[in-house]
C-alpha cells in the first residue's frame, strides 16, 4: 500500500471517470487543508487540452495570438504563468515542493496515493486496475459496496462522498502518523 510522504509536500491524487465528483471533492478538501493552517497546491490533469486560461481583450491573450511562448502576469499578491508547452507532473510537483499539500486531480496513472472516485458501481474496477489506492470516496452506500469489493479493497479506507471533511481530517491524520513513524 503507497503511503503518504512523511516530508512536505504531501501529495494526494483524487482519480475517477468524469463527473465522479473529483473538483468538488479537491475544492472541500483544500478549503479544509488551509483552514488548519497548510499551503495547498492543486494539479488539474486537462486530458483533452481544452482550457484556456487566457480570454480575447486582454493584453496577455493577444500576447499569445502573436506567439509569445510564455505569458507571465504579476501583481502584488498573484502570479499566473501560461506556456505553450506541456509540463511532466514530476517537474511540476518539484516546483510546488514548498506547499504543504499537492492534491492532484487525475493522473490516473502516476505513482502517488490515490482516493477513487465511486458514483456508479462500474467504477470500481478502477480498484483492479490502479496502483496506489489507499481510499475509495463512494457517492452509493458504503455497507454495500463494501461488502460487494472486500476481497478487491482489503485494507483501503472507505468514504462517503458527502463527509469531506472527515476525509480531510483522515488525510491529516495520516500525515502525522507517517511523520511520527519517520521520528
């Protein structure tokens, strides 16, 4: 079982199919996290390269129409940076290593601990096909599908989608444990 990095950044990735509540989970989670004093960062995984993070009438936006390859815009209490390039998620968690959490939504396939997102009761067969699962966020009843995946889901923690701040707290919780068991 992958366990959580005892030094910061921790890193958590939510995974699931698509509209299994993974923004919303991540968003609870974050707002949790900085309320008990962590700096958060969050990976969102764009597999079909859609967003646009800049918009027509603004000077950064006809920055990039006429080919600058990196936009960077500044103030005193904002940075965004916007490169026509992709990034490698190891590069990208280097250059968030001074946060306290990364919390990656997506990836399904990188090699850090993994909450699973379950709507439907298909979508547990990514507990088959992914590695690193520690937890499984459930939005169907949790005594059932527990019952249904045991010999699949030994040992991973079972959550309700609808209690995300105890999910939270069990994310904390995991952190001082491993720090305490680095000691």
């Amino acid at each position: 079982m992958s366990e959580i990095r005892s030094t910061s950044p921790h890193i958590i990735q939510i995974v699931g199919y698509k509209n299994s509540g993974k923004s919303t989970l991540i968003a609870a989670l974050t707002r949790y996290l900085t309320s008990a004093g962590r700096r958060v960062a969050v990976i969102k995984h764009d597999g079909h390269d859609h967003f646009e993070m800049d918009h027509e009438g603004t000077d950064s936006y006809s920055f990039a129409q006429a080919g600058a390859d990196a936009i960077v815009v500044m103030s005193e209490k904002r940075t965004a940076l916007i490169e026509r390039q992709a990034t490698p998620l190891e590069n990208m968690i280097k250059y968030l290593s001074a946060y306290d959490w990364i919390l990656i939504e997506g990836y399904k396939l990188a090699p850090y601990p993994k909450l699973i997102m379950v709507r439907e009761e298909k979508d547990l067969s990514l507990i088959e096909t992914l590695q690193d699962v520690i937890g499984i966020v459930s939005w169907l009843d949790l005594e059932h599908d527990k019952r249904e995946c045991m010999e699949d889901s030994e040992g991973l923690v079972w959550h309700s989608v609808h209690e995300a701040e105890d999910i939270a707290r069990w994310l904390v919780s995991r952190e001082c444990h491993e720090e305490k068991r680095k000691l």
